[in-house]
C-alpha cells in the first residue's frame, strides 16, 4: 500500500506541472519563441549542470569498484533492451520521426526525476549505491546511444552519400556533464561550495522546466493527441514489461552462474527498469524535427500508467 501511495502522490506532482504549463499555453502566455528557449535552456545549460552535481553527491570512487558488477549486469540488459527495441521498430514499420523515440522509451528511463524519489521511499537511503547502479548506465545510455538513435531519426534530414557526419552529435552537453563529473570525481578535484551551491540551483529547473515543456506540447497538439495507437502501446509494452523482464532475467541468471545479487540491489534494479519514459524525449524529438505529439503521448501515458505498475512489480520483486 506504501508503494501505491507513493506512486500516485508522484505522478499528481507532475501531472499537476504539466496541466501548468497546458494552462499557460492555452492562456497564450507562452509564445513560440519561448517553447525554443525552453528547449535550449533545459538541453545545453540546465540537465548538463544537475547531472554535474548528481554525480558528485551520488558516487565516490570506491563505489564506482564495489558497484562494478552490477553495471554490468545493467549493461547487459540495457544491451538487450536497444536489440529488442530495434528489431521491432523494423517489424512493426514504425515510421520515420517515431523510431527514436520507439526504441528510447524500451531502454532509457525516467531515473532522477521520478525513479529517484521513489527508490528512496521504497527502500530508503541504503539502497542508493544500488540505484547508482542504473542511474551512471542510464544517463550513458541515454546521452550517448539514445540520442544518436533519435537525431538519426530526423525525417528532414536528406540522406546523401556524401553528408558529413556531426561529431557534436556523440557528446552532447549531458554527456559531455557527466565526463566532466568523472574527472572531477576520479581526480578528487574540489569543487567551491559556491560554485556547486549554483550548479544545484540552475539543475533544479530541469524536472518543472521539463514538465511545463511537455505540457505546451501537449497544448499545440491537443488533448486529443493522447490515444493508444499500435506504436504507442508497443513502445509501453516495452518500457512496463519487456524492460524489467529482461532485468529479471538478467538477475536470474546471474544468480544460476553463482554470482547472487542482493534482494535489495535486485529490486532497485528491477523497479528503475520499468520507471516512465524520460521527461526530455519531447524535447530531443523536436530538436531532430521528429514527431513530437507522438513523444509527448508516450511520456504523458507511461508516467500515468506507472502508478499501476509499482504495486505489481513491488509484488513480483518479493519472489525473485
């Protein structure tokens, strides 16, 4: 019951956001200049910035051994996960525009605005170093292969023999955050109270900012634009049941060769697995002149839907 109850008081929070921004779009109080400079804001300055301090606050250099195995065990289902998610974006002709956002919303979750919080109100504190774990191959994933897959996804993009090839593309500014954070964190590098106290505070804008974005998105498109079709529900069939299924199975094999994972580093693992779909995907679509109404739909969807799918994997994880 704790479980339900905390699930349904998080995805009210930001279902409460977005109405926010819906309603100040409706009102014509957000124009289209100001749906661009959101976009830049949150991409290139804001998510850079929280991942920086997150890193720093989250991990320590002997955490980063001792939590060696279990990233891998994380890079093998995530491995599996883009595999999956690629075959059947090709077997269900999922279009040009939507294929990014398709195989994004099987492997790359919503681990800090909305896993985080969660995690720490399952399990408490102690389980962090384990939620660690998927948070450093989450954020990998998403700014280094999730990305790729969505700004190739472009259906304006002319494709010619001879088009060079954009290698800002493989260190956009996350990823770029994190590398950073890294050096700072192996070179034991300090960082000034005041400059960390900053950084926390333009981070902080990132999940609202988000939110609101989504949210005007969501008014240009209507509210009609929320509906189940075959791509949407394949993409939440992925993301609720086929990417904690590969989790699961991933422990459960580890556990048969001898290598048994802690119950409570299982069902952190397992509970981020199935978290709703990254809050920036509207915003990485529009970006790649992709089908942002489509992005939107999924995110908005998955992030209700998750309320129902907690209690259940909160019971499954009890058996595995």
């Amino acid at each position: 019951m704790t479980a339900f109850i905390t699930s349904v008081e998080s995805v009210v929070e930001i279902i409460l956001v977005i109405a926010l921004g819906y309603y100040l779009r409706q009102k014509n109080k957000f124009d289209d200049n100001f749906k661009g400079s959101i976009s830049f804001l949150i991409m290139n300055i804001a998510l850079p910035a929280s991942i920086f301090v997150s890193v720093l606050k989250y991990l320590t250099r002997d955490k980063l051994v001792e939590l060696s195995g279990g990233l891998l065990y994380a890079l093998i289902s995530f491995a599996v996960g883009y595999l999956i998610a690629w075959l059947l974006s090709k077997l269900l002709r999922v279009r040009p525009g939507r294929r990014g956002t398709f195989i994004n919303m099987f492997v790359n979750a919503n681990t800090i605005f909305i896993g985080l919080p969660l995690n720490t109100a399952l399990f408490g504190v102690k389980s962090m170093p384990y939620f660690l774990i998927y948070y450093v191959m989450n954020t990998v994933s998403t700014w280094a292969i999730g990305v790729f897959f969505i700004s190739n996804d472009d259906p304006t993009k002319e494709k010619s023999s001879d088009q060079s090839f954009n290698w800002r593309k493989l260190l956009p500014a996350p990823l770029l955050g994190f590398l950073v954070a890294l050096v700072f964190l192996l070179l034991a590098i300090p960082v000034p109270g005041w400059i960390d106290s900053t950084l926390s505070m333009v981070g902080g804008i990132v999940t609202p900012m988000s939110l609101i974005y989504i949210g005007i998105v969501l008014s240009d498109a209507g509210l009609k634009s929320i509906h189940f079709d075959k791509d949407t529900i394949w993409a939440l069939l992925g993301r609720f049941i086929i990417a904690p299924a590969i989790m699961i199975t991933v422990i459960l094999v580890s556990g048969h060769v001898g290598s048994v994972m802690p119950s409570l580093e299982s069902s952190t693992l397992i509970i981020q697995s199935a978290a709703p779909g990254l809050a920036v995907l509207p915003i990485l679509a529009g970006q790649s002149h992709g089908d942002v109404e489509y992005a939107t739909n999924v995110v908005t969807t998955s992030t209700v839907l998750f309320v129902v799918v907690v209690p259940i994997l909160m019971t499954l994880v009890q058996y595995i």
